[in-house]
C-alpha cells in the first residue's frame, strides 16, 4: 500500500493507493495528469497522441455514415428512374456521379481515425542531454536539391541552408548536404560566399535566439524588435548583422548578374582551370566541403555544422532519374562522409522556420517505446508570399490540416515530400522491426494473375531464424567496420571464407561495388570508423554518385528513393509501408517549414500537372497500390488512401463530362433526371445537406477556415478540368508510345512587389478545357433565359433546375476566370462578368418586350409611296 499526497479543492489531502496488477504500468494520458504522481521526467514518453474530441468525432462518423445510406436510395431512384427523352445525358450523368461516389469512398474513409500529437521537447533534453555528458542525440543529415539557379534564386538557396546551419542542435550532429543537379557555378559560388556569412549569422542566432534564422524573412518581419529586445547590445548586434546581409545580398546578386552571360569558352574557377560543370549533360562528380573540416569555425571559435557541396556525374546515355536519383546520389555520399542515422529531406526554397525542428522529430524518432517502428516524420508544408485569398488554393490545408491528420491514425502519412525526416534503415530497404512477412523483392501482387511486375517471378525462400540473421550481420558488420579502418591499404580480399564472401557478393548486388558504402549500411546507429581519412573518404564518396554505379543494384526499386514517378515521395513512402514501417505527422505549434509557392495560375497548373502526371505513371507501373504489397503491413484504410493518390487524374474525364452536361440541358431543353417528386426531393435535399454537413465537421475538428475549405473545391474543379486530364494524356503517351515528359521547375521568388505574380498572365494549352466548360455554360444559361422568357411562365419552373447545376460549374471555375482576367486595377472581375450576363438578358427581354410594337399586334397602313 502507497500513499499519494493530492491537491483537492485547495486542501492537500492523503490518498491510499492500493498496488493492482498492472505491474505498474500507466495510461498514456495519466503520466500528465497533475493529480497522480509524477514519475523521473527523463523516462515519461516523448510524445502522445491527441485523440479528436468526441463531441466533434462522433457526429462525424455519424453523418459519413447516413451519408452512405443516402448514397445508396440515391442510387436506387436514379437508375430505375431514366430519362427517356434524354437518354444519353441521364446515362453519362449516372455514371458520372458512380464513379464520384466511388472517389469519395477513397477520399472519406481514410480520415476515419483523425488524430493529433504533442511533443515533450524538455523530456527529451533530460533523456538524450544530460549536464556535464557529451549530446546523446542522434547525427541528422539535411539534404538541400537544386538543379537551375535561374529559376531557383541562389539566395533563396543561401537562406535555406543559413537556417539550417544555425538551427538549435548540436553542432557535430548536423550535417547539411547540397545537391547541385545542375552543376551550375553560380549555386557553388553561392555556397561558398555562404559558408562564410555562416561564420557571423549563427553565432547572431545562437545567441539572441531569434526566430526564424533564415536572414531574408527575418528582417523582412513587420515587428518591433526593440518592443522585447531593449538590451543595447541586442540593438547594436542587430544592426551591425542587417548591413552584414545586406552586403551579402549585393554579392549574391552580383554573381547572378554574372551568370546571365556565359562565356564562349565557359566558366573558369580562381585556379585558372576550366569549371568541370560546363557541360551540364556531361560532367564528372564533384564534391566540395565547405565547413565542418580544416578548423574553420565561426567568428567566436566556436564549430560550425558540416556543409557539403555535391554534383552527380553525368554522362550521355544514362537514364539519370531525376530528383530520385540526385536525392539517391546525396544518400550514398552522406552516408560516406558522415553517415547520421537520420535524413532530413528540404526544398531549396523551404527554409526552418523552427530552430527547434530537428528536436520536435527526434522526439518521436528517438522515443525508446514507439521509435524503432518509425519510418519518417512529416512536416506540414506552410509557405510565404501567398495572397491573402489564396486564390488558386496553394496553401493546401484541406490536405494537410484534414486528410493528413486522418492517416496519421491509421498507418501515418502518406506523402514524404519537403520537410520530412527519414530512418536511414527504411530507406535501405530494410524492415520493420514489427512486420511478420516483408514483402522484400519477391512479388506481392493481388491477385497473382494481374501482376504487371517485370522480370521473373521467384519463389520465396525460406526464411531463416532471427537469431542466425543476426548473426550473420555482426559478422559482416565487423567485417566491414574493420576494412573501413584499412582504407588507405585496400578492402579487396579481406577474408577467404566463402561464408562470408557470399553475403558480400549479394550487398554489392543491392547496394553496389562500394565495400565502404556497404559497411556504413550495416550501422544502424550510424557514424563513420575513426580510423578512416577525410581523403580516402572523398574519394569513395565520389565513386559512389559515378553514373554507372547504380547499374545491376536494386537503387531506385528496393532501396532509396524510389524511380518511375516524377511524384517519388508518394512512391517512395509506399514502399517502406509496405515493409511495415509507420510513419508520424507532426504539427508543432511554430511552423516548421516554410517555403515559396507559384502563386499565378499557369505555374500553379503546371505544378498539378506534374503531381498528376506522377500519379499517373505509378497507376501504370508495377508499384500500383491496386495490386503491389499484399501481405507486408499496409492496412486497409491507407492502402485506400494510396489507391485514392493514384486514381485521382482519371477523375477528370467524369467530371469534366459532368461539367459540359448542364450546357447541354440548357441548350437542348431536356434534363438528366425526370420530374421530380416529394420523394426525389427528399432524396436529394438529403444528400445535399449530408454533404454539407460532412465539410463544416470536417473543418470542425481540422480547424481549417471555411474559405480555405471552399478555395479547396473550387481549384479541385480547375485542377480537374486542365491539369489532371493533361496528365492523363501524358501518361497513356509514356506508357503506350513510349513518349516521355520533360520535368518542369516551377520557379521560385518574384522581384516586382508582393503578389506581382499573382496577376501574371502566362498562356498556356492548359487552359483551354476549364475555358471551354467556362464559355459552354455561360452560352447555356443566356440560351436558356431567353427560352424560358420567350416561352412564357410555364418555363421558369424546371429552368432552376438547370440553372443551379450551370451556376454551380460557373460558380466553381471563378477563380480561373479571375486568372484569365488579370489584374483590373479600377474594374473588378466580378463586375465584367455580370455585366455581360446581365447585359445579355436585358437584350433578350428588350426583344421579347419590344415597346415599339403595339399592344393590339401589327397595324398595316399604306405607306403613301408609289413603289411603280
């Protein structure tokens, strides 16, 4: 028997507690209760789960599911109901609206188990950074990709990679590596005169603790810093830094106004020697490591994080892959240089908004219950320079404020883009330390005869105990570690034993000829043998991102980053849930990420295009959610949704035949449903007020605005419309013609004022579809006012019928409209377009109330003319 000392009504009092048979073990919630008893802080949970009231949960659930039920007398009046004068539009209408509730089935479902999550960053300081102790936290390497520094600003770059430097973790557990796909010298250039600003900006930061710590948005902020900030030395410091960045700038900018002409001989390096990335198609591998080596540290001694400089080689003929294949290149060479346990993949133009990031992953990552079955930590994306309407919905909240907070309570995210912290493991190919049967390289699909893997189908083999692959892997580990300390002497013929010499032969087939890699590979703590040299390093690191290294290896199809798909994060995600590893969504209070976004309407198609098109191509390749990975942990719900993120493009031809129906109901006279009776009204009346409901709980508990919610709708029209059906073509084209797509980079920042972009009119061929749908309808409705007036009263009852279906495609293709007008600095869009409307009806009454014509009919006299 124990007792507790409790705080009760402002009167401590003694409670008894009677020891039970739980062996001690507390509920989740309980270890936050203020009232029970507070166990050693360094052993609590890093993070809990956040479970959706259920006063908001339950009506939810309730509703999706009379929305069902709804769904189904719907059905059953709608097909046992044709219209037979119109028989052709009731049967494209019907299937229509089949195959959209067979999309909200996909969509709703995986949000069926929302949740949130709350992190305990001072837990994980006791735990991990104990006082007097070396940081127990883990190594993290950062990976930043760019490939065209005139589309993606150096400074945008320069910020990115300064937030990261300065971010609030320990020094020698970061690492930041730049992909330079493009082997551009500017982007060098840039780093370099970067790495050298880092001197002075990270200790600045450290030392006010200032937020957020890329230089441009911090001085951008509209606060008054001296409001909190009154310390005259914060004061000098702050100003002294703002001269000091803005001197940077000008450097910056002058290296871009250098760029813009090329030389005919081409760039040159200071040594004289010509710049190995002249030609961008054919180059070697370069490396160049700018901090973290050589003693350089900042302006009061103190080390810096490691900055790294990568270019892959590249040759003619190669299949290069893309940003997969830059981000697979970046992998084997952090793991060379300094092999950290843990990736955090970013956007060059997504900065960390939240110096405490790293901490809030870790917290998961590193938690000694529920960390090993992790795989990655998504960030919400959040993104600057956006109007305040956000017209074309580029802030995406339904996305990630709604269905992302749904699969977090099934099996995680799905989407592993900018922003996301990975285990090295996973992508590696290996399992979860939970899953019963790994899907590994044999095929997996359902059922076996629609399988479209390529290559043989091998049986599985038997499957040895755990205990002898253990084994077998310390022993190839320290076979490893122990070549790694002898670099310098050679790694071939290490040992004759051919029980080893086996599994070696079959790494080289997975990882490649790099018995270094494949060493760091087997660590799973990380970190690189003390005995190696930074020279022996760098030159294996260079041998690992050669073109050819990754021929005959199973890079791109079991391991990394995943190939076939311009959306790789979509597909690479899949693939380690398939092998049972679990995913986390993390949604800190301070954003952790913000990054810019194509604010006018041709970027911001092209930018769907390319997810769609992505979608596209991973519904056509062997990897298809449909049928790929039965067996391997994936759940139902999340199968669904990866089924739903694949599936999706093909909406645009039914809804784009939806879209062109109420024109031709206008036009033609006919309907897609018969004359309706009280039952029908009640049927749809339901599903209307079903389907509201649905939305308004939804951004209940998702806490998303409702203007977010509607811009949401409205560009998924749009999107639907152009971008998604463009997609589609492109897609069958790859597959069946073999006709592959250019990838295109949307541009990053804009120089003429805020929002200038915003009023860019840009044409492209995407446009033509949502502007047909838009003229179609517009047409339909003056047709059909005009008949109804000329027509008489009897008219105007079944033309609202008609009306509101043509309204609703207007209503929804608005903010294209607005895109195609441009800026209209005195006349508002809205004016222009009901003046036309209006403008036309009034004609058309003006025709059928002629106030020349007599009341009484046409009067005939006799002109007075001799027409002889």
């Amino acid at each position: 028997m124990e007792e507790w000392k409790k705080k009760q009504n402002g009167k401590l009092q003694v409670v008894e507690h009677q020891g039970g048979n739980d062996g001690g073990n507390f509920d989740e919630d309980e270890l936050d209760d203020p009232d029970l008893p507070k166990m050693d802080e360094g052993r609590q949970p890093l993070s809990r789960k956040i479970p959706i009231p259920s006063s908001k949960i339950n009506p939810y659930r309730i509703i999706i599911i009379l929305r069902l039920v709804i769904l189904g007398f719907f059905f059953h009046y709608r097909i046992l109901h044709p219209v037979n004068d119109a028989y052709a539009l009731w049967l494209t209408s019907v299937i229509c609206e089949i195959w959209f509730a067979v999309s909200w089935i996909l969509d709703q479902f995986p949000k069926w188990y929302p949740i949130e999550r709350e992190t305990y960053l001072d837990r994980l300081s006791l735990r991990y950074e104990k006082e007097g102790k070396p940081s127990e936290l883990a190594d993290i390497d950062i990976f930043v990709s760019t490939v065209d520094p005139m589309k993606e600003p150096p400074l945008i770059t320069a910020n990115t990679v300064l937030s990261i430097l300065a971010v609030d973790y320990p020094v020698e557990k970061v690492a930041c590596y730049v992909s330079d796909d493009g082997a551009a010298m500017l982007t060098f250039e840039a780093l370099s005169e970067t790495s050298e600003f880092a001197r002075r900006w990270v200790p600045f930061c450290k030392k006010f603790s200032i937020e957020p710590r890329a230089p441009e948005w911090y001085f951008a902020q509209k606060v008054d810093y001296l409001k909190d900030k009154v310390h005259p030395e914060f004061v000098r410091e702050r100003r002294a830094m703002k001269r000091e960045y803005e001197e940077f700038k000008i450097r910056i900018n002058a290296l871009v106004s250098m760029a813009q002409k090329v030389p005919e001989e081409g760039w040159t390096m200071q040594d004289g020697t010509p710049w190995p990335g002249n030609n961008v198609r054919d180059h070697p591998g370069m490396i160049q490591v700018f901090l973290g080596h050589n003693g350089v540290r900042d302006v009061e001694g103190n080390e810096l994080p490691r900055l790294v400089y990568a270019s892959r080689e590249k040759r003619p003929g190669f299949d290069h892959h893309k940003k997969a294949g830059a981000m697979n290149a970046l992998m084997r060479v952090s793991a060379i240089i300094s092999n950290a346990p843990y990736l955090l993949n970013v956007d060059c133009d997504h900065y960390i908004n939240n110096s405490k990031a790293l901490r809030e992953a870790m917290c998961f990552m590193m938690d000694p219950t529920s960390g090993k079955k992790i795989c990655y930590v998504q960030f919400p994306q959040r993104f600057d320079g956006i109007d305040r309407n956000d017209r074309y919905s580029n802030r995406n909240v339904v996305f990630f404020d709604i269905n992302m907070k749904g699969l977090d309570g099934i099996q995680g995210p799905i989407y592993v883009g900018t922003g996301c912290v990975f285990r090295r493991q996973a992508l590696y190919g290996y399992d979860a330390p939970v899953n019963k049967k790994p899907p590994g390289k044999t095929c997996n699909c359902w059922p076996k005869w629609c399988c479209l893997c390529c290559g043989s189908r091998k049986k599985n083999k038997k499957v040895k105990s755990t205990d002898k692959k253990k084994k077998m892997k310390n022993r190839e580990a320290s076979k490893q570690i122990h070549a790694l300390e002898n670099i310098e002497e050679g790694i071939e013929g290490i040992d004759n034993d051919r029980s080893l010499l086996m599994p070696q032969v079959k790494f080289e087939k997975k990882f490649g000829q790099s018995p270094v890699f494949i060493a760091s590979t087997l660590l799973e703590e990380g970190g690189v043998p003390k005995g190696a040299t930074t020279a022996s390093l760098l030159k294996e690191a260079i041998h690992v991102i050669s073109c050819g290294y990754e021929d005959k290896t199973e890079w791109g199809k079991e391991i990394g980053w995943i190939y076939g798909s311009v959306t790789e994060d979509i597909l690479t995600g899949f693939k380690m849930q398939c092998h049972g590893w679990r995913s986390v969504y993390c949604i800190p209070k301070r954003p952790a990420f913000k990054g810019s976004a194509p604010i006018n309407l041709s970027d911001r198609l092209h930018q769907v295009l390319r997810w769609a098109l992505g979608s596209v191509e991973i519904f056509f390749s062997r990897y298809c959610p449909i049928w790929y990975g039965y067996g391997g942990g994936l759940k139902w719900l999340e199968r669904f949704s990866y089924i739903n993120s694949v599936v999706y493009p093909w909406t645009s031809i039914p809804l784009i035949a939806y879209c062109t129906l109420p024109a031709f109901c206008l036009l033609t006279g006919k309907f897609i449903v018969p004359e309706i009776s009280n039952y029908a009204s009640i049927i749809f009346m339901a599903l209307f007020i079903s389907i509201a409901a649905t939305g308004v709980l939804e951004m209940q508990w998702g806490r998303v605005a409702i203007d977010d919610w509607w811009r949401n709708e409205q560009f998924w029209v749009i999107g639907g419309a152009s971008s998604h059906l463009f997609a589609l073509f492109q897609g069958l084209l790859k597959v069946l013609a073999g006709v592959n797509t250019n990838f295109t980079v949307t541009s990053k920042g804009g120089d003429d004022g805020e929002f200038s972009e915003l009023y860019l009119f840009k044409w492209t061929s995407l446009l033509i579809p949502p502007l047909t749908l838009l003229i179609l309808n517009i047409i339909g409705v003056m047709v059909g006012i005009s008949d109804a007036i000329n027509n008489g009263y009897e008219e105007w009852g079944p033309l609202f019928g008609k009306l509101f279906f043509a309204l609703w495609v207007i209503v929804h293709l608005y903010p294209f409209l607005k895109g195609l007008m441009g800026k209209q600095d005195r006349l508002p869009t809205i004016i222009v377009v009901w003046s036309i409307l209006l403008a036309s009806i009034f004609s058309l009454l003006w025709v059928r109330v002629n106030p020349f014509v007599s009341k009484g009919g046409i009067v005939l006299e006799v002109c007075g003319l001799d027409c002889d």
